[in-house]
C-alpha cells in the first residue's frame, strides 16, 4: 500500500477519537498541487524539445526547470505546510505536556490524583493517549517528508531539501521535539507492567544507558530508526535533571545554569535574553526550556547509583551557592 492510502486511512480510522479536531498535513491536496507543477514541468520540457538547439538544449532529468520558483509552489504549498506543520507542532506538544503533568505531578496535586486513583484508574486512559500522540507524530512528520521528497523529483530542485532545514531552523521539526524524548521516557517508564498493552505501548522505544553513547531509540511507522543522544555536551556524561533549551538543545540543569550564569536554584529559565545556547550559538532559548521530568525519572530508576550521586552533587552545589549568596547579602546588609 502507498503511503498516501495509508496516510489518508490513518485519517479516517473510526477507533480514532482523538485526532478529529487535531491539525495534519493536507497530504492529499498538496499531491495536488504537485500534479499541476508536473504539468507545467511537461509543457516547459515540450518546449525545449521544439527549439532550434533540441541536441545541445533539451533538459536532462537533473536540471532545474522554471517550475522550481513557480508562484503556486512558493506562495502555496509551502506557506500552507509550514502552517501545517506549526501547528501540529504546537498541539503535540501541548497534549504531551498535558499528559505528563499528571504522571510527574508534585506537591498537593499529586496527593489530590493518588486519592483519584483509589476511586478510578486513569493508566488505561493515558495509554491510549500515549499510543494515540506518537502515531499522530510519526505519520504527519513522514507525510511532510514524502510530499517534500516529491516536490524535489517534480522540480528537480533541493527546495524540499532546503525547506526542511527552515523548518529545523524554526523549531517545528516535530520528531526532534524534546516532548517526543519526554513521551518516549513516559513510554519506557511503563516496562515496569507484564501487561500485554502496556508493552506494545512502551515497544516504540528503546533505550540502552550503558553504551559509550547513551540513547533513546524511536521506531517509526515504516521501520525506520532514530536515536536521541543523551550525553550532556557540557559535562559529556548522561544528561541528569536535564532541560531542553527551546532551540532544541538539552543539558543537565547544572550544566544549563552555569552556561547562561544564573544560580542552580533559580533555575535556567531566568537566564537573560542574551544567554545563548553553549553548542548553536542562539540567543533568548532558556526562558521556554522544557525541564524533562519523565527522562529525570527514567535514569532514576535505571542508573540508580549515577542518578544518586548526581543528586547529591548538585543539592551540595545548591547549597554552597545559597550560602555563599547569603553572606554576600548580609555583608551588604551591614555594610562591608
């Protein structure tokens, strides 16, 4: 089955109740407009073929045809997927968000949902959303892959190519969201069950810490895989109490807060406007860093003995710098 019959299948599963108000791609309608770009590619190749020089002018398959800055493709098709794909952007991420806030809930709400769960267990639900958000993810980021693959063979061109990197640019490149590792370490976090479902719900990922490179692994749809390095580029060991700044880029919290010069326990996200990322160079990425909690939770339970003597390490790093801030308060309080 092409990918289109499947894309368009997905669309209109009746088991789905999830996605009916969510956004996609307009796989279907974009094919469409490709379909009239290969018209206008056959009637300029036509032409070539009529003129005096036919030998030495006729278009080889390589060559970039006029139809690559056409307005239909400029003003259409990409100005209507990068919409597309910020959209579903925005909404994946938020219905994760929502999703993980009540796995990792503290303080009173996590007391208030533990009395829930005597009445009424949600995990069957949250399962079922799980399943629901990693399909809608994969399906539309392959569907924006293929419709720009096609462009380029319609076109001959690297604008697919080139539009795909404006995306990653942009931070919209949904399977490089740092929600989709979260999703992935709340996936992985449900191994603990023997149950069935539970285990085909957790089988999209995969992780192996004790590699020279630590990673998480997602298999997609058509089988393909991607890994998720976990080192921190800072203190190249395995990401603890990591955050992911908003250009994409994650880093222990420690690491974070003495790249952008700001106190363990303030936090990243008061970082100034002009702190900038320690491997991009981007500025303005710390005040919507992502504090990835179910990945926190995942090396907690699989690198206990790491996970503990990082603690340790960063509550004494916490301390000595709030003492240390302390001192300096009161000095200026009296005077010195």
């Amino acid at each position: 089955m092409r990918f289109g019959e499947t894309y368009m299948e997905y669309l209109h599963e009746d088991q789905d109740r999830f996605t009916d108000k969510f956004s996609h791609i307009e796989y279907q309608k974009l094919k469409e407009v490709l379909e009239i770009c290969k018209t206008c590619k056959a009637s300029h190749d036509s032409c070539e073929t009529e003129s005096e020089h036919e030998e030495t002018q006729k278009p080889t398959y390589s060559q970039h045809c006029q139809c690559k800055s056409c307005s239909l493709c400029d003003q259409t098709f990409f100005s209507e997927l990068m919409k597309e794909a910020s959209d579903i952007a925005g909404c994946f991420n938020s219905r994760v968000k929502h999703l993980l806030h009540h796995h990792v809930a503290t303080g009173m709400q996590r007391y208030l949902l533990r009395i829930r769960q005597c009445f009424k267990n949600d995990t069957q639900s949250m399962v079922e959303e799980g399943q629901m958000l990693i399909k809608y993810v994969t399906m539309n980021a392959i569907a924006i892959c293929k419709i720009l693959k096609k462009y380029d063979k319609v076109h001959c061109s690297t604008n697919g190519k080139d539009f795909k990197l404006k995306l990653q640019s942009e931070h919209i490149e949904l399977l490089h969201s740092p929600w989709l590792i979260e999703l992935g370490a709340f996936c992985l976090n449900f191994e603990v069950f023997d149950d069935a479902e539970f285990s085909d719900f957790a089988g999209h990922f995969s992780c192996n810490l004790d590699a020279a490179q630590p990673v998480i692994s997602l298999t997609l749809p058509n089988s393909m895989n991607l890994e998720y390095d976990l080192t921190c580029a800072i203190c190249l060991d395995i990401v603890f109490n990591p955050y992911a700044l908003s250009c994409g880029h994650w880093f222990c919290k420690s690491c974070a807060c003495a790249a952008a010069s700001v106190m363990l326990f303030e936090g990243p996200k008061v970082a100034s406007r002009d702190s900038k990322c320690p491997i991009c160079r981007e500025a303005n990425v710390y005040a919507k860093a992502v504090h990835m909690l179910e990945l926190d939770l995942l090396l907690k339970r699989r690198c206990k003995g790491y996970w503990k003597e990082r603690h340790t390490a960063e509550r004494t790093e916490m301390l000595k710098q709030t003492r240390a801030l302390w001192e300096l308060q009161g000095q200026y309080a009296v005077g010195y």
